[in-house]
C-alpha cells in the first residue's frame, strides 16, 4: 500500500506542474496579438498536452512493472523453504524487471533471494557474484538494512569456506548497522546476526562465546510475538534455526539432556514456519539418540535426513557417516562399510570445491586491498599537488598517509599468511578424516575375514586373496603346482592361527596339521631351523 500511495502522490504532483504551465501558456496567449497568431498558439498548446499524456503513460508503465516485480519477489519468498528452483525462478524474473526498469531497490531484493538460494545449493562461486553485484546497488551504499542485509549474506559465505574471523568480523560490522533500529526486518536480522556470530566462535574453539551468542540470538527472537514474525517474509525465518544451533552446541559437549528440549522447538519451529527442507531437524534428532545409545533410532532419523537432502539438491556425505558409524555400533558391518563407502567418495568431492572457493576468497581479499592502495595513490597525488603550492603541512600529511598504508599493508599480509596456514590446517584435517574412514573399512574388513576362517567359510579363500593377492602370486611363482586347499592352509598361517586353532576350525586333528605343515615345508624347501610363520609372513 506505502508503494501505490507514493505512486498516486507522484501522480497527483505532476498534474498540478500541467495545470499550471497550461495556465501559464493560457496567460501568455492571451497577452499577446489574439489575430495573427491564433493558430500557432493553438497548435502549441496542444503539444505541451500531449507531452504530459506521454509522460503519464511511461509513469503508469512503471508502476505496473513495480507492482510485477512486487508479485515475483513475494513468490520467490513464498517458495524459499519449499522448492529452491522455483524461488530462484520468480527471482530472476523479478531481476530482469528490476534492471529493466533501473529500480535499485527490487535488483538488491531480487540479487539477495538468487544469492541466497544458490548458497543452499553450495553453487558459492556463483553466489558471490550476486552478493557484489548488490553490493553496488545505490539501495544499499544509502540504505542501513540493506546494507546490514548484503555485510551478513558476504559473512555467510566467508562462514561456508571456513574463514570464521571474516564471519565474525563480518557479523559485527552488520550488527553495528542496524543496531538502533526497530522494525521487525531489523529485530529478525539481529537475531540471524547473533548466530552467525556464535557459529564463527564455535569454529575459533570458543564454546564460551559461542553460547553467549546463541542465548543473545534466542532472547532477541523470543521478544517478537509469534503471530507478529509469521507474517514476516519467509526469508527472514530463522527462529527454528537459531534453537536447532543451541541444540547442536550441546549435544557437540557431550550434553544430550540440555539438548532435547532445544531439539523439539527446533522441529515444531520448522514446522510452523512451514519448511520443507526438514534434514537439519532430522539430523539432530539422530545426533541425539546417537549420543543416547539408541542406534536404530538414530538410524531412523538419518536416513529420513538423507532422503530429504536428496530430494533439495543436497549432499549428506556427513550424515552417511554417522549412519555408519550407528551401524558399527550395531555390528552390521557390511552395512557400515557401504557408507563409509559413499561418504568417503563424497566428502572428497567437496574438499576439491572448497579448495576453489577459498581460493576465490583470498583472491577477493587481495583484490579489496589492492582497490584500498589504488585510493591511497589518488590521495597521496593530491597531497603531491599542495606540496606543490608550497604547504609545509601537507608534507607532513603525506609522511603520515605512507606510514598508515605501510602499516595496513603489513596488516594485510599478516592476514593473508594466517588465512593461509587456517587453510592448510582445514585441508589437512579432512584428508585425516578420509584416511580415517579408510582404516576403519579396512579393520571391519580385516573382522570380516578372521569371522570367515573361524567359521571354515568356503568363501574365506577367495575374500582372503581379495585382500592379500600379492601373497598368491609370490607362492604361485615359488610353486606354480600349488593347489588351492594348501593356498587356503598358508592363508590360515599367514592370519596367525596356532596349530591347534587351525585344527578346531578346519575340523581335523592337531597331528593332521602337523603333517600338512611337513609336506609344505618339503614342497617350498623350507629349512628346519626357519619358523614356518616367518617364511610365509616375510614372502
């Protein structure tokens, strides 16, 4: 309604400025020769008519592609938490009209919808560019919220390529913006911001702080009355989230009973907000009964996480971790192993396209520091100008600019080599998780195998040479006459089965064993005085 009031009023202001530069025209017209010039003075004032037409008729074009883009942005935001796509759709629709139509306020709305939709779909790179492009917009250099609303999105995505004390940094300039205001965009922004700022404590190891910011972030919403934020754009939600993360800081410090209740709000907030991307909620509903010991349940909830991740375009390589790990603790290991399996190919996947995005970041951290020195030459040209005219004092002023961009350049670097050295930590300490998701399918491989032997499996020979060909080759090439019952015998010495072990699960006697063990030796030429375990362990 605000938006066809000022329209109207813009309306109503123009046909004043017609109806007095007619009356004005009329005036002269009727001051000068009323004979000669009768037509020509027609004739000019129905010119100025209809330039005034023509000038209606482009105002009422605009209003009608505003209220257009209005329409767009409303379905864009009414389809946030339901169908990414179509969001980002609507969105783009209402971004062609907005540039069309030059209205920097729309382009800012419509970039921040398709920028926020691509984060979710982990597309950062192009994210981004959509994040400079609002950047830019004359809405957001004048306006606070705005502004506030771009400084959180760039401190999500600094956030997403682990660069937590840009997130931090980030958080604090947005909030320092939009602190004094009142409106329940701003009050919802506050909230969001106070989380983003507790998740960056939370990645620096800083659990104190962390907490200290959810509670502010859950204070801060709790103060808006729950009928008042449902009719707040959809995209501007975060309440369900902002109970999900205190819950999540829990159940990280082993506190699953002060979790609980955080869970559940969390879920039955996501609910009433009506969202359909539920995997977060799920998620820590299996984190929970992970932590309780109740594994099948747990299992439950993951598996429901996996498939609506699937069902948004998500990746859940973390979440068929857990599976696996739920399953371990169940002793279903084939289970476990093809998780662990999917995780593990997944989660290096990702690590590649972080590496490209932090990269992309520390490019953008240059490139700003680059802009700041350029500024810094045009102001040091114009110190050089006064210099010129003879002022002693701007000397003065230029040696105190070159030591302050000295300074920041020092600053800068500094930066730069700690966001270097954070990299190298992050990548270092996923490829240990993947080496460690590598051993733990290789043990339960291992577990598999002896359970086989044990059992006198008549598959134990074939897992076996899985796992170890390069033993059947050296005793193939020793004795190319070796037959698969001595392979399977050797196989049970190369485990380390005692005599006597191999007696009870072959189901023959301790003599026959021997005897088996005396004719390898005479087969293989092994000497007396060489222990037959080492022989075959050092092959």
């Amino acid at each position: 309604m605000p938006k066809i009031a000022e329209v109207n009023k813009n309306k109503v202001n123009m046909k004043h400025i017609y109806f007095c530069l007619c009356f004005f025209f009329s005036i002269y017209i009727i001051g000068g020769e009323r004979s000669s010039h009768y037509y020509s003075r027609f004739a000019y004032t129905l010119n100025i008519s209809e330039l005034f037409t023509f000038l209606f008729s482009n105002e009422s074009s605009s209003y009608t592609k505003i209220t257009e883009a209005d329409k767009l942005l409303q379905l864009s935001d009414a389809y946030f938490y339901k169908d990414t796509s179509k969001s980002m759709m609507y969105a783009q629709k209402a971004r062609l009209i907005a540039e069309e139509i030059g209205d920097s306020k729309r382009k800012a709305e419509s970039y921040y919808y398709i920028a926020r939709g691509l984060f979710f779909l982990r597309q950062l790179e192009e994210g981004y560019l959509y994040i400079e492009k609002g950047m830019n917009e004359e809405v957001v250099k004048k306006d606070v919220f705005y502004k506030a609303l771009f400084i959180n999105l760039k401190a999500i995505y600094q956030g997403k390529i682990s660069l937590a004390q840009k997130q931090l940094e980030g958080g604090q300039k947005a909030l320092d913006l939009i602190s004094s205001k009142k409106d329940l965009n701003s009050r919802l922004l506050s909230s969001q911001l106070y989380m983003l700022m507790a998740d960056a404590y939370t990645e620096m190891n800083n659990d104190q702080k962390a907490h200290f910011y959810a509670d502010q972030s859950i204070r801060s919403i709790e103060k808006i009355p729950e009928q008042e934020y449902l009719q707040a754009k959809k995209i501007y939600y975060c309440k369900a989230y902002i109970y999900f993360y205190k819950a999540w800081l829990y159940l990280k410090q082993d506190q699953p009973d002060l979790a609980f209740p955080f869970i559940q709000k969390a879920y039955n907030g996501a609910l009433k907000e009506e969202q359909g991307y539920m995997a977060p909620f799920l998620e820590i509903y299996g984190d929970y009964y992970q932590q309780t010991k109740n594994y099948s349940k747990a299992i439950d909830y993951y598996l429901q996480a996996i498939g609506n991740k699937k069902e948004f375009g998500q990746t859940p390589e973390y979440v068929q971790s857990k599976v696996a790990a739920a399953y371990n603790m169940l002793g279903k290991y084939d289970k476990e192993s093809l998780y662990l399996k999917e995780s593990s190919d997944m989660l290096k996947l990702n690590i590649e396209k972080d590496k490209v995005h932090l990269q992309r970041e520390l490019q953008n951290i240059q490139q700003d520091y680059n802009t700041e020195k350029s500024k810094d030459k045009i102001q040091n040209a114009i110190i050089l100008v006064f210099i010129i005219l003879g002022y002693v004092f701007v000397l003065l002023l230029f040696l105190f600019k070159y030591r302050k961009i000295k300074e920041k350049k020092r600053r800068v670097s500094e930066e730069k080599e700690k966001l270097l050295i954070h990299k190298r930590s992050i990548i270092a300490e996923k490829e240990n998780i993947i080496e460690t998701l590598r051993l733990q399918q290789e043990g339960n491989q291992f577990s598999e195998l002896i359970e086989m032997a044990k059992e006198n499996s008549p598959q134990f020979w074939f897992r076996f040479h899985e796992l170890y060909p390069e033993m059947y080759g050296k005793m193939i090439k020793i004795n190319p006459n070796t037959k698969v019952p001595e392979l399977t015998f050797c196989a049970y010495l190369y485990l380390g089965f005692s005599t006597k072990d191999i007696a009870e699960y072959t189901f023959v006697t301790v003599r026959a064993v021997e005897t088996r063990k005396s004719r390898l030796r005479e087969k293989y030429s092994i000497p007396s005085g060489i222990d037959f375990y080492n022989w075959i362990r050092e092959l």
